[in-house]
C-alpha cells in the first residue's frame, strides 16, 4: 500500500525517532510500505517519519532498481569524510530545493531488514541520503543545514508554492 506522505509543517517532521526493537509483521509490512512509497513518489530515500511512523528505519534507493533498496533500522553514522556541495530536495517539502554541503563519504551502521546488524561505506548520493534520512529520523529536515537567509528564503517560496497547490486543488464550489 502507497502511504500518504507527511508534508512540512507536518510535527511528527519534527520529532526524534525510537528504536526500532525487533522486527515484527508490522515493522516488515511498514518497510514494504515505505519502499513503494519511495518508489511510487520517485524518491532516492524515504524516512518512517515521513509517512508518520515514529519508527527509526529508513529505505534509500540511489539507481531506483526495483529489489535493490536499502533499508537501516536504527542507522547510526561515523567516520564522516570530505565535502560534498549538491543541490538537494525533499518529499516533505516539494517544490522547492537549496544546496546543501553534507560529508562526501559515511559509514552507516545499524540493522537491514532482516534485523542483521550491517555496516556499509558509502559514497556520492547514497552518502548524501543517508546524511539526509537519518538527519529526517532526528527530527531535522535539510533546510535547516542552511544559513539563516537561505534557509527564509527557501521556506517563504515553499509557502507560496503551497498555497498555490492547493488553491488550485480545491474545485470552486467547495469553498462555500
Ligand atoms: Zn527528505
């Protein structure tokens, strides 16, 4: 099943994740879920939050092959190297993007989808998702890794590109 996708200002955007215990029916269903969300919205990575689960798992999808994805449980990060300058974009938060520097290369550690541990080193934009999703699972979305001015200027567009949308969304007679 396709979730809906939580858009900013949505709250639970803005809340840390919990750990995710142990796999379950449910947990396994979720990820399912958030994969073909993913994949339905053209995305390259999607965080629980993002369809309104409080659940620290996130799925990436840097090629966008079906079968392919990778999915973390309670993803942590070291070893941060370089930098890496790109323009960036969220499903949260459509219309809009801002570059954005993030590290260049990461190593993730957490559990895959069957609740092995894993650790994987990553590099160009699956190093830039999951600085992404796992910045999404504390709660941060990434215009807040822009300066001040940026970060304004990207949200005041946001706004109007929103209010737009849903002007044009709503058919005239239901605004009676
Ligand atoms: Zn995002």
């Amino acid at each position: 099943m396709i979730k809906a996708i939580v858009k900013e200002p949505g709250q639970i955007l803005h809340a840390k994740a919990l750990p995710v215990p142990g796999l379950t029916p449910d947990i396994e269903r979720l990820i399912a879920e958030m994969i073909e969300t993913m994949h339905a919205a053209n995305g390259v990575g999607l965080a629980a939050n993002q369809v309104g689960s409080d659940l620290d798992i996130l799925v990436a999808s840097p090629d966008g092959q079906r079968g392919k994805e990778i999915v973390l449980l309670n993803a942590r990060l070291s070893e941060r190297g370089g930098k890496d300058r790109s323009p960036e974009g969220c499903l949260s938060v459509p219309g809009v993007s801002a570059e954005v520097t993030r590290a260049a290369r990461v190593t993730a550690s957490g559990l895959d989808r069957r609740g092995k541990p894993v650790t994987l080193k990553a590099q160009g934009l699956l190093a830039k998702i999951l600085q992404h999703e796992t910045d999404h699972l504390q709660g941060r979305l990434f215009f807040e890794r822009l300066g001040f001015w940026r970060r304004g200027n990207l949200l005041r567009q946001y706004r109007q590109t929103e209010s737009l949308l849903s002007r044009v969304e709503i058919p005239p007679e239901a605004k009676e």
